[in-house]
C-alpha cells in the first residue's frame, strides 16, 4: 500500500475527464494511495472505477466497505421526464465516481442566489473507490394495480416478479419493493452518502424515496484478493461467493444471457439483484455455546474451517460421520446453502452489516443487509431462500424484515444513459 | 430453541455421564500454563504434552493432525467413568476440552475414527493449592434431577390435552366463542411450559404451533394449530378476513387435537421409545425457554391476534424455572454463586410480571406502557445472560 501519493481531491477533479478504462472488475484508474487500514492489497492501488463499461460496476468490483443503498417509487408518469432524469444520473454518476461533484458547476463555484448542484459535504474528499449501480423494480413496469405508465410493461422480463413471502419473513411494506434502486458502495461513508444523496435530490418530483439501508463492514468478497469478512455473528461469511476471477461462474451464475429472456434483451449482459434486510437477534444468539454456534454455522468460528475439517477454503464433506449424524449437522447454514444442496446454483453476494442503532426494546436493531447478484432468481435465489427458510439452524435467530428484487441493466456505454436500452 | 434439546438428546444417548463443556481452542493458547495441554491426536497416535497436570481446572488443546475425525477423553483411573470429551473434531481442526479435576490417577484417550478403545496412556493430576471436590452423591442428585423433569413434562402434556379438548369444543361449538377465547391462553399455558421439549418434536411443531409469518404460503404449506385458530376467534387485526365455516373450524379443531394426542403420546412412552432428559438438555431447555421470551413474547409477536403474550411470558418462566430447580442441586455443588444469582433474577422476573396480572390472567400486550415492555425485556436479559451458563456449570 502506498501512502502520500498524489491526492485526488473533489475540487481538483470538477469538470472529470479523467481517462480510465472501464473493464469490468478493477478497471484501471490513477494510482493513488488513501493512508488507512485498508488490507485489501489490490483494491488499495485503484483509487476509483470507471463508471461506464460494458457491465455496471459495484458488482464484481471488489467490495468496498461501506454501503448506501436506496429504493425510489417513480411519482410522474411522463416517459420524457423519467428518461430525463436518468440522464442526469448517468453524468452525475460518472462525474462522482471519479472524485466530483454531483451537479456540474459544483459546490461552491455557483451563483450565489440559487442553492448549489453539489451538496458539499464530499469536498476534500478522493473518490474513495466509490462505485454507483442502479437497478429497475417489477412495479416499474407495471404498478400493482396493473398499469403501464411508460410502455415497457411487455419488456418487463418474466423473472422480475415481487419476491413470494418465504417463512419467516416480516413482511414490511415500507421496508420493501421500489420501482428503481440505487447501490452506492465506497470505502468511505460521507462519499456514499453523498453520492445518494444528491442522486435523491435530482429524483425529487420525478422520485420519491421509499427506503434506504445504510451498511458498514462488507460481510462477503467479491475478488479472491480479498480475505473473507465476518458478520455481526463473528462468523466467515461469503467463502463459497461467486468470486471477479471466475468468469466461468459469473457467465453462469450472475449475467443474464442473450438467450435467457425473449422479451428483454435489454437485461442481456446485466443481472438481477436481489435485496433482503436480515434482522439478527443479536442478545439471544451472544448467550449460544460457541460449540452450538459453530453446529448451527457448520463452520468454526477462528478459521472458518468446515467442521469436516481442512482449512477455509477447503470443501465441506457433508457425509463425513461424526459422533452422532453427519459431523456437518444436517440443519447446518453451510450445508443448506451450499451449492451441492441447491444444484449448483451460486450467487455473487456483497452484502453489509448493519446496526440502525436500538430497538424499541433496547436490543441491537442490527443484522445483515444481505445483496445478491444472480442471473435468475428462480433458479439461484428463490429455491436456496426456501430451503433455508425451512431447514437453517441459523433461522432461530434471524427475522427477514425487508425484501426486494431489481432487475441491473449492463453498463453504460459512452454517450449512452442508464437503461437506454430499456428505453431507447 | 428448537435445536437444543434434540441435539443434547441425540449427542447424550451415545455418551452417557457427564459431558464437560467444549470449546474451540484460542489461537494463542501457547502460555506455558501447566494446566494448559495440548494434545496431537493423529491416525496412530495421541501425543499429550505433559502425563501430568496440578489438580484445578485443565484444558486439552487437541489438535487432530490425521485424516479421520477424532475424540479425545479423559477417564477416570477405572478407564470407564468419563470425567469429560470432546467430540467430532474434524482432520486439521483443534477443539478444546476444559474439565475440572480433583488429584487422583487418570486415563487419556484420542478415538481417531470414532471407534473402539482409542489410543490410551495414564495421567495423573498432582496435589494443588486449588480445592476440588466432587460429590459422592452427584449420580443420584442427577437422576432425580432427570427423573422429576420427565415427571414434570409428562404432567404438562397430559393436562395441555385435556384442556385443548375442552377448547376444540367450544370452538367447533360456535356459540360459546367468549368461552373459547377465555380458554386459549390458559390451555396454551402447558405448550409454553414446555414448549423447548414439544418442539423438538420437528413433525408436530410446525403443526401446532406456526405463526402465520412462518409459513411458506407460495411453496403450498398450509397453516394449522393454534394460532391459525387464533386468528379466527380474534379477527381484528386482520384485513378483509373470512370467518371460517363450522366445517372448516371442525377440520382444523380436530387436527390440534389429533396432534396434541400424538404428542402426549410420544411424551408418556416408556420403554425403548421413552424421552431421554440427560443433564444437559435439561439445563439447555431452561436457557431456550427464556429465548423464546426474548424472541417472541416480550415482543408481542407471539399471540398477534389475541395479545395474549404475557400468559405465554409466564409459563415459558415457570418452564425455565423448573427446569433450573431440577438441576439447582447438582449446581449448587459446582457454582453455588451462580445458583443464588439465577434464584433471585428469577424471583425478579416473575414480581415483575406479577405487576400485570388481572382476575386469573394477564393484561393484554397492547394494554402493556412502552416503559412495561421495557422492564420485562431487560428483566429478561438480565437473567438470561446467567442462565447462558447454566450447562456449563452442571456439567462441569
Ligand atoms: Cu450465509
């Protein structure tokens, strides 16, 4: 990791045009070190990523540790308005992705008797490998009472229903669903809410906010350059993700092909994106034996080894007896979720902790905000979802209170907005 | 929790004695404590690093460095008696056995395999300043302790059935609905007692129990029990709700109570088929009673219709409560401070909930200040953080 290199400052970059590469993964960027703790060796060279490319990136980007993500209804019913508005998030976008402001004058380079085109609180600030991605809701393409306010109800991909109500969930309206998301992950949290702030603020009499989930300390990897982050139950998460490196797996498991849905060849290259705001009843599972909480797992909580032994990365061996049963016990999270057990299906996860302070009671109100990327989720969602609704020793202690499904056009190519194709 | 008994039952039926409590070794554990030891346990070999140790509490870092899972023992000098194991310690894993030991002559044993006699050698644990006593009647205070629970349960299954006929009737009956309603709680009050044991019956639970947040409604469960019923004698939180028919109310009022008798059933067999209560399970099922006030009835999401919470609050505590007093004197041989501690947050707990009773019942939830639910849910933590303990120290 470099430190005191050349500092990339909002101010300096107003106006963009910096060069970059838009590849997907670590598209190649200035180099420029930001002197914190960040260990991910690789991520620590690209100090922003390229927004336009032929996929959208915050998806196998290596994740970066703070979140800000938002889920808009769509108030007007004018076409032009709507198209309008998601050409200023395409430039917006793009300029802040790189370190800039929001508007194109800036924050504090305007007239002075009309409010500024940036919200300033990012001033100062690098682009902090700040990436922005946004997705359409089922309820875009048809409200639920059945209209087509912008003619695109017959391009709405089959697989973009409104997620079923699985057991356990609490189903939370306010909490849920969304005609159009905006993902906004940086290392940095004033620039991820920065960024959606002001995307808000261009939204508003076009957009509403429905809801919005603040997330801290990424609970998966995307890039096997990373090491394996834990969640708020101290244990490994995301070992088994879909990782940037496997292009194999994402080909099969993350992007939509150009065969997967007649109606909707705009989606060809992109991917669905699938939301779940996962409360953990912290207190309770704090009191479980640490053996009972490696059973419930089927993981050990130091190494994140299987408890059919080897290291982390080695695969589980759900046969292998132990004293009682399999030594991986049968409701074991890793077991039920494992591809194996799901045929074959694999996700690219990159999800977040959350603690949105207290609840009512006094208990965390905390848990995982959980994002997956999968190619349909009626194959490599909804079945891995059920099985653990129904089977997971995890589920004792999880409440699902939020749940929504997007569909993630590709990337944008240059001189094009976001969902163009869609639109165009 | 649903978990728990089942497993401590399936884990305890092989080993009988005492298990001692198990956990994974820190990866610094390296401090040159004599008490402190680590053992190898490989395919034909059980390498411990000391053959002997000063009497007090002792761990074994067992590191399974061969290709079959392993167990380590420590038996007393008789190589029978068990003094404490660990088990299911996968190729490459380290798990730690901690036990507490008087002086004496001891045997130590890997399994690798699982099978057989293991691999064998002595250990003696020396005289120390530390004083560790184990009582001569600790067996009989364990088998009364397992005795009056098994006792207890099969009381409660036996009156939950009387009382759900009486309530399948009044309910199928369709003109006495005030009368159901007064008898719904109170009947439920013998599920909540022993609600961690019912459970871990995994067919009849779901059954009898499901909140209809639990069900699966897309992938074509259907929701039956209790609250399902409950929610058609107390429709008023739902939306555009249909009042079932008396067919319907028949259907469903005839599958509690044919799963209700099946669950006594279960509970009263004796024999091959009997319930087992080892010391564990009991301990265990105290401790997830007082979960499933923390998850479920401190919250009100329990009894959404008829916010009849607190009664289901109250009988998860007598549960939890009787529970602990069956094990209270083996505890009070091992931790006597922890045993005063959880016999006065107990006490606690229940003045408190004392405060909210009305005639023979409770309020209701929503009759509840937001500074009531408060009380009882810290009253709920500050006696669940102790009894997270409570295995570990009867099983010591
Ligand atoms: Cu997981």
């Amino acid at each position: 990791m470099t430190t005191g290199a050349a500092k990339v400052s909002r101010r300096g970059l107003l106006g963009g045009g910096i060069g970059v590469g838009a590849v997907a993964g670590v598209a190649g960027a200035f180099v420029a070190g930001r002197g914190t703790a960040d260990e991910d060796a690789a991520a620590a060279v690209v100090s922003s990523y390229a927004f336009r490319g032929e996929r959208q990136a915050g998806i196998v980007t290596p994740a970066q540790d703070r979140l800000h993500f938002v889920a808009l209804d769509v108030t007007t019913e004018d076409r032009d308005e709507l198209i309008g508005l998601l050409q200023q998030w395409t430039e917006a976008a793009e300029r802040m992705t790189q370190g800039g402001s929001a508007g194109p004058v800036g924050p504090v380079r305007g007239a002075t008797d009309v409010p500024p085109d940036d919200t300033g609180e990012a001033i100062g600030l690098p682009a902090s490998r700040l990436t922005i991605t946004f997705g359409f809701g089922p309820t875009l393409f048809r409200t639920t009472d059945g209209k087509d306010r912008f003619g695109i109800a017959d391009q709405r991909p089959e697989a973009l229903e409104p997620l079923p109500h699985f057991r356990g969930d609490i189903d939370d309206p306010a909490r849920s669903g969304g005609d159009i998301c905006i993902q906004a992950c940086a290392d940095d949290p004033q620039v991820a809410v920065h960024a959606i702030r002001n995307l808000v603020r261009m939204g508003f009499g076009v957009t509403a906010v429905r809801w919005s989930q603040l997330g801290f300390g990424r609970t998966s990897t995307t890039s096997t350059s990373q090491s394996t982050p834990r969640n708020l139950f101290g244990f490994k998460d995301g070992t088994a993700n879909v990782k940037a490196e496997e292009a194999q797996a994402l080909a099969e498991h993350v992007w939509v092909g150009k065969d997967d849905d007649q109606a909707s060849g705009w989606l060809t290259g992109g991917s669905y994106l699938v939301t779940r705001r996962i409360n953990m009843t912290i207190e309770v599972w704090d009191r479980q034996p640490l053996g009972d909480q490696e059973q419930f797992v089927g993981r050990t909580k130091d190494a994140g080894a299987p408890l059919s032994g080897g290291d982390e990365f080695t695969d589980p061996d759900f046969e292998l007896p132990g004293r009682s049963g399999p030594i991986i016990p049968t409701d074991a999270h890793v077991r039920i979720v494992h591809p194996d057990q799901n045929d074959g299906a694999r996700m690219l996860r990159r999800g977040y902790n959350f603690v949105d302070g207290s609840d009512d009671i006094g208990g965390l109100n905390a848990g995982l905000f959980f994002i997956a990327y999968v190619r349909d989720p009626r194959t490599h969602f909804i079945p891995v979802q059920r099985q653990m609704a129904s089977s997971d020793a995890l589920m004792e202690y999880l409440k699902f209170t939020g749940s929504a499904l997007f569909a993630v056009p590709p990337g944008v190519a240059a001189g094009e907005y976001v969902g163009q194709g869609l639109f165009g | 929790m649903r978990k728990t008994l089942l497993a401590s039952l399936a884990t305890l039926a092989v080993v009988p004695a005492l298990a001692a409590c198990t956990e994974n070794a820190s990866p610094d554990s390296e401090s040159g404590d004599a008490r402190t030891l680590a053992v190898a346990s490989t395919k034909d070999a059980c390498d411990v690093s000391a053959k002997t140790a000063p009497a007090g509490t002792i761990s074994f870092d067992v590191s399974n460095t061969g290709s079959d899972v392993t167990e380590f023992y420590l038996l007393a000098e008789d190589g029978l008696r068990i003094v404490g194991e660990v088990e299911n310690i996968g190729p490459s894993l380290t798990k730690t056995l901690t036990v507490t030991v008087p002086e004496g002559e001891y045997v130590t044993a890997c399994k690798p395999g699982m099978v057989g006699e293991g691999i064998r050698a002595d250990f003696k644990v020396t005289s120390s300043d530390e004083k560790v006593t184990v009582s001569a009647d600790e067996a009989e205070l364990i088998e009364q302790a397992t005795n009056n629970y098994r006792a207890y349960v099969q009381d409660q299954t036996s009156q939950l059935l009387v009382k759900t006929k009486e309530f399948v009737e009044l309910y199928k009956a369709g003109d006495s609905d005030d009368e159901a309603r007064a008898l719904y709680p109170v009947a439920r009050e013998h599920w909540e007692r022993i609600e961690t044991v019912a459970e871990s019956f995994g067919d009849l639970d779901p059954k009898m129990d499901a909140r209809e947040a639990d069900v699966d409604f897309a992938a074509g469960e259907k929701w039956t029990g209790w609250h399902a019923i409950e929610k058609d004698l107390w429709p008023a939180r739902a939306e555009k709700y249909a009042a079932w028919t008396p067919e319907e109310r028949a259907t469903y009022a005839d599958d509690l109570l044919a799963n209700t008798v099946e669950l006594d059933k279960r509970v009263q067999a004796t024999g091959t088929g009997a319930l087992e209560y080892p010391l564990d399970a009991i301990a265990n099922g105290s401790r997830g009673l007082l979960e499933e006030v923390a998850t479920g009835k401190v919250t009100g999401e329990e009894e959404f219709w008829s916010r009849t919470d607190l009664w289901d609050f109250q009988a998860n505590v007598d549960g939890a409560r009787i529970a602990f007093e069956g094990v209270q004197p083996v505890l009070e041989t091992k931790n006597a401070e922890l045993a005063e501690q959880l016999t006065t947050r107990f006490t606690e707990l229940n003045e408190l909930l004392d405060g909210h009773r009305k005639g023979d019942g409770f309020v209701y939830y929503d009759e509840l200040t937001k500074d009531d639910v408060d009380q009882l849910a810290a009253a709920v933590n500050t006696l669940s953080e102790p009894l997270s303990h409570l295995t570990a120290a009867v099983v010591s």
